[in-house]
C-alpha cells in the first residue's frame, strides 16, 4: 500500500501557477483596495473652507502637523467624515479655544518617516519574490525553484518504483545478457575483484527509437535492487552559463552519497555532441562546460564503488570521441530491432493482458511486421485490441491484427475522399500494375493484400507485401526485381492509357534511391569497377542525413554514374512494361476486380495467379 502511495504521488499532476492564480491576486488585490479606501476615506479642503466650517461649528475634533491639518467633521462632505487641508495660520491655537474645538499637536519624525517609506516596500518585495521561489520550488522537480538552479534534475528511482525485471524484456537477448553482467557486479562485487577485473565505468545502449534501452536500463535497477537515477541529456542544458557543469557535479555527488546506485542519462546525444561538429559556435559555450564536466566525472568515479553509470542514444555517430573512449563509455551494447522470433517472444509479453483468440498463432503476426521495433509491437498489440473491440468482438483475432498493420503502416481509412471514375480507374490499374509484376517476380515478397481506398495523407490505394523471413543481405537481381514492382504502376498506366500521371513520385523517389546505392555503394556497375565513390549517409539509427556532402570524385565519373542510374531504371520499367504486356488479360481482369470490390486479398490474389500459370503450362502440355 505504502508503494502504491508513492506510485500516486509521483504521477499526481504538478500545480501551475497560471493565469488563474494572478486573475485571483488582481480581484483580491482590487477589493482590498477599495475596503481601504473606503475605511480611510479623506476630504481635502482649502483653508479658507476650514475656516468656514470652523465658524459654523462643524469641526468635531483637529489634529495640528508641522505642515498640515487633520481632524474628523460632524457632519460628513461628500460622504466623507475626516477632513485634511494646509497650515496657514499662526493663531489657530486661539481660534480653535475660542470655537470649542478639540486640538492636539503631533511631532512626527522625519527620520522614521523616510525609513519606513523606503523600507516598506523593499520588504514587500522581497517577501513577494521569496514566496514565488519556494512556491516554484515545491511545484516542481528537485533543483526547479530559482534558489536551486543548480541542482540535478534526476528523478530516483527505487526497486519498488521501478517494478520492471528482464522479464518484461523480450526480443533483445544479447543485450540482455551484457546487462545480467551489470545486476551480478552490483548484487556481489567482491566475485569480480577476486582476480583483479573491474566493470566497464560507462555502458552505451545503442539503437533505433523504440527498441528498448530505457526499458533495458529500468530492468537492470529492478533486478539489482539499486537506487536508480534517471535523468534526460537535455535536461542539464539551460540558459545559464555554468548551470550544467553544476547539474553533472551535484547528480555525481548524489549518486556517492547513495552508492551502490545506477545513473541513467537518456539521449546522451543532447549532452554529449562531439565538440567539433559546430565550429562557429564558440569554444566555452554552455554544451561544451557541461560535456567536459560529464568527462571528469567519469574520469574521477571508481567503477568499485558500486555506482554504474549507463546511457542511451540512437545517434551515437555524433557523440564526441572522448566519450567513447575506453575508461569512460567503455562497452556499447547494442540493442538491434528484434528478428522474427524476437516479436513473437515481445508480442507474446505485450499480450499478456488482452483477451486473444484460441486460432490465433503471434507467429504470423510477427511475420507480418518485419521492421517493427518493440515500441511498434506494444502499439500493434493496442491498436488490434481497439479494433475487436470497435467491431463487438469477445476476442481478437489474425484479422484485427491485419487491420491495425495496415492502419500502422498505410495510414487512417479515407472513405471520404472519393475519387471521379476516371481517377478509381487509373488507381485501379496502377495498384494491379505493383502486384501483377510481383506475383511474376521469383525473388520478391509475395503480395497481402490490394487496394485502392485511399489512406493517410496522399495514398489513393497501396499494395503490401509480406517477406516470408528475414532478410539481411540483397543481391543485385533481388534489387532489379524490387525496383521493377515498384515501376510496375507507373508502367500499367503507360500500357493502358498511353500517358503517366503524378502517382508515381513517391514509387520513383524510392526507385531512384535504389539504383543511385546500386551505383554508388555497392559497386554493381562493372563499368564503373569496383569502387565505392558515395560514403554511408551518417546516419546510424535514424534521423537525416547531413545536407553537405563531399564527391571524391571528377565531372566525367559523375556523368558515368548519373549515366548508369538512369540506365538501371530505364531496365526496370522495361522490365515491368514487358511482364504486363504479356499479361495484360490478368492486368485487365484484376484491375475490373479491384474497381468492383475495392480491395484484393492474399486468396483472389493467388487465383489470379493460378489462372496465369495454367495458361502457360496449356501449350506445353499440347
């Protein structure tokens, strides 16, 4: 109970000093000002009017200053029962007695007056401001108030807290197994020193958004039983210069203070850029004083003291070398998208709670998602649940899961957007184009499913494939092929209506990309030889690749390369326009199929080619 308390405080919902709580100062304020008023009301009089008031005894009682008059009426002047005016006359003593009018004289110091004028407000101020800092500082996390700028932001975390073990991680079992390393080191750090072995001080979960690496580094404190710092990469950066260096320093010191313990810096990419990637920049701004405190620390800390200091990022191309160095950020894990057998091993975890069918098999779905991360499986498994339900389903089933893949991958259902019959015509054609060229390819993905309802933003129908394994390396044919599907609807809109249409820019992009890496990279060109003349684009796990890139390269080779590009594509579509003209019964069958149905799946899709097969084995057979 205890745990589930702390659980809810910490996911509470932090107070905002908004606009709210000023609109209630500001009326408060308005009404306190008003009271006052209203209580101190005060008429300001000439002298000549006193006078008068004085002759018809209405001057209840005057108070005499060094340079004025106050006093209290009979009778109220303009609601008003107190009355101020200036000192003009030396006499007044006697006109005063001689009206029956109660008067006294006050000595006020100009000294105290001039302290308590200045002083005052200096005080309300003060006091102001320091209840806004503890205000601040009690709304958000440790170090938020102005007072603790420099103190780390690192949220810690205990066993209880996190209540994540390495059995809520599947799919990354090498990863898995480095990190097993790290939970015996803190639970018995003697066994390692027994013959002089040390950990690694810095431990780099490397690898695409979504595989894992916070969740990797959650398990590692729940295993071992370790308070767990937490921290982001960008949270050490501010405006103030100094106040990273000062974040790193104290996050270290916490962490001494507590060892064993594990700190955890997520996105170290934010933190840790090389120093030299920015060259206009200046050489002592905020980034670089907090980078090089972060080295010092790693360099100051005994790995034997229990504390292991692990991070994550996905872009570890652009983290400065010191970093990587050995002594510091020693070992990289790496921690890959999960392979076949991997999903099912993450879709089986992520299931665990959601009602599944008895015919379901988490084997074909995980052959349907290659690419997938674990993030995309947990979503996968969310978004098949939301569809069973949204159809009344008591489970859910293969074809929910075939939905919410294409909902993930094609984009939202447009039924909306309809299209003239002339436009669902060259759709129709040029979707059948993509698939008829696939089911006459030997070497490519069978076709799932096709379709010609529009999806996400600019799709007007989609044809997907499903790899019957993992792939990890491509051979030249395998890419001609695949280059040739892709100019497959580009060519059946060349065959049927004698002209090309704008959907196929994104078919293109991809074909392009293809070849130029046929080219460039991989050296398939004999022509060109066996020569690398374009790098990998420096992206490691995702991202975009730097705009500024160097050719090694002269005029003439460029003009080879651009030469063979265009030739490798001009191929496909010849390729693809060849396969379609011998077929063209099944193009023009499938595409009247798709326009009167709208969508083909993998059972129409394998008639059709059964129907093709048996026209080419007839002849022979005769």
């Amino acid at each position: 109970m205890p745990n589930q308390d702390r659980e809810t405080k910490r996911r509470r919902p932090r107070p905002r000093l908004g606009i709210l709580y000023l609109l209630i100062a500001i009326v408060g304020g308005s009404l306190l000002l008003q009271r006052w008023t209203t209580y101190e009301a005060v008429a300001s009089i000439p002298y000549s009017e006193f006078e008068r008031l004085l002759e018809a005894r209405k001057v209840k009682e005057v108070i005499v200053t060094d340079d004025a008059l106050r006093g209290e009426l009979t009778e109220p002047i303009d609601g008003k029962m107190r009355f101020v005016t200036n000192q003009v006359d030396p006499d007044l003593a006697q006109s005063l007695q001689a009206h029956g009018v109660e008067y006294s004289q006050e000595q006020q110091s100009l000294l105290v007056r001039g302290i308590v004028s200045w002083s005052l407000p200096l005080l309300l101020l003060l006091g102001f401001w320091f209840f806004l800092s503890r205000r601040m500082a009690g709304m958000g996390d440790p170090g938020a108030g102005l007072m603790s700028v420099g103190k780390s932001r690192a949220k810690v975390y205990m066993e209880t807290d996190t209540r994540v073990t390495f059995a809520d991680v599947a799919g990354v079992d090498e990863a898995k197994q480095e990190l097993q390393e790290v939970v015996a080191f803190l639970k018995d750090p003697e066994s390692y020193s027994r013959l002089g072995a040390r950990m690694p001080r810095g431990i780099l979960l490397v690898g695409a958004p979504g595989t894992g690496k916070t969740l990797l580094a959650r398990a590692v404190a729940g295993e071992s039983g370790v308070p767990f710092f937490s921290i982001s990469g960008s949270e050490f950066v501010e405006m103030f210069v100094g106040v990273g260096a000062a974040r790193v320093r104290d996050l270290f010191d916490q962490a001494r203070q507590q060892a064993p313990c594990i700190i955890f810096i997520d996105e170290l990419d934010a933190l840790g850029r090389a120093r030299n990637a920015q060259p206009f920049s200046g050489g002592m701004d905020e980034k670089e004083q907090t980078l090089n405190q972060l080295l010092v620390e790693l360099d100051g800390f005994d790995s034997s003291t229990g504390i292991v200091l692990l991070s994550a990022t996905n872009r570890p191309e652009i983290l400065d070398p010191a970093l990587l160095r050995a002594g510091r950020f020693d070992r990289q894990v790496l921690v890959d998208r999960p392979d076949r057998i991997g999903r099912t091993a993450i879709l089986k975890v992520h299931a665990k709670n959601v009602a599944l069918g008895a015919e379901l098999d988490l084997e074909e779905v995980a052959a349907l998602t290659p690419g997938f991360t674990g993030a995309d499986l947990a979503n996968l498994v969310n978004e098949a649940a939301i569809v069973a339900t949204r159809r009344g389903a008591e489970s859910v089933a293969l074809k929910d899961f075939t939905a919410a893949i294409e909902r993930i991958v094609a984009g939202l259902e447009k039924k909306n957007r309809i299209l003239n019959p002339r436009e669902r015509q060259v759709v129709a054609y040029h979707e059948m184009g993509h698939a008829l060229v696939a089911l006459m390819s030997e070497q490519c993905d069978p076709v799932h499913k096709v379709s010609i309802i529009p999806r996400g933003v600019g799709a007007l129908g989609y044809t997907i494939q499903r790899p019957t394994e993992d792939r990890f390396l491509m051979t030249s044919g395998e890419l001609q092929e695949k280059m040739a599907v892709l100019l497959g609807g580009r060519a059946a809109e060349q065959l049927v209506f004698d002209h090309l249409s704008t959907g196929a820019a994104d078919d293109l992009a991809k074909v392009t990309d293809i070849a130029r890496s046929m080219v460039t990279r991989y050296a398939m060109v004999p022509e060109l030889g066996h020569v690398s003349y374009e790098s990998e684009p420096s992206v490691f796990l995702g991202g975009n690749a730097s705009p500024f890139q160097t050719r090694d390269y002269s005029d003439d080779t460029a003009r080879e390369i651009d030469n063979a590009v265009r030739a490798i594509v001009q191929s496909a579509f010849d390729r693809a326009l060849a396969i379609l003209s011998e077929e063209r019964d099944a193009l023009e069958k499938g595409a009247r199929q798709l326009l009167e149905k709208e969508t083909l799946g993998e059972g129409e899709l394998r008639t059709l080619y059964e129907e093709i097969e048996q026209k080419h084995s007839t002849p022979a057979s005769e």
